[in-house]
C-alpha cells in the first residue's frame, strides 16, 4: 500500500504540476509519473495518498477533472460541496439497505450505527 515515501511524493508532484482545479491531474497521468500501473490497486493508493495529506495536514483536493492542490478558497468550497455530496448519498443508500434488509429478514429495529451520527445525516433525514 502506500507508504510515506509515496505519500510525499504524490504531494510533491502536486504541488509541482496540479496547481489550480483547472490543473488537476487524472490517476493515470499521476500513476505514470510516479512509477505505477495504473490500475484499481494504484488508484486505491493515491486516493490513500489523499486522504493521508490531509490527515497531515497538506491541503489537497480532488474533483471530476483529478487531483490538484487548491489555489483559491472557491476551489475548495467546490471539493467539500462535492464531499458532502457524495456522503450524503451513502447514507441514504446505507439506510436503503438497512430497510430492505429488515424486510428480508424480518427484523423488527434496524440497527443504528456506532457512534453519533453527524449532524449533517440527521438534518437529511429530517427533511426527506
């Protein structure tokens, strides 16, 4: 998997070559330019790579276009919109999943996640 050394690298190239949404970079040109086959395993790692500079605190974003280090705060307004988006839709489906399992199996409570759920979730499910 990925590993510092990938990590800062996938940075690096980043911060050299996707500067900007308009100059995101796509897996596949990323992949090549750091040594990887491009496939479902590399694209596992570089979205780990991602998430890991972010946890490290390094500002990276990814959108429709690839993956870029943001030049301005519209820039990433538009990735965590999109964030939201796309948690909000597997909430949604989660819960699906739980009502046609209860139904399939019978069950009479269907069980709640670990944890409290973000406020987001309950304002969704509030308003559906």
């Amino acid at each position: 998997m990925a590993g510092p050394d990938l990590d800062d690298r996938f940075v690096s190239y980043l911060q050299s070559y996707a500067v900007g949404a308009e100059q995101a970079q796509t897996a596949v040109t990323i992949c090549a330019a750091l040594g990887l086959v491009p496939n479902e395993q590399s694209r596992r790692m570089l979205r780990a790579c991602s998430q890991q500079a972010i946890r490290s605190g390094r500002l990276v974003c990814a959108g429709q276009r690839g993956y870029y280090v943001p030049a301005t705060a519209a820039e990433v307004l538009a990735s965590t919109s999109r964030l939201r988006s796309e948690a909000s839709e597997l909430w949604k489906r989660a819960k699906r999943v739980d009502l046609l399992a209860a139904e399939r199996f019978e069950l009479v409570e269907v069980s709640e996640p670990m944890g409290e759920r973000p406020a987001l979730f309950a304002m969704l499910e509030a308003a559906e």
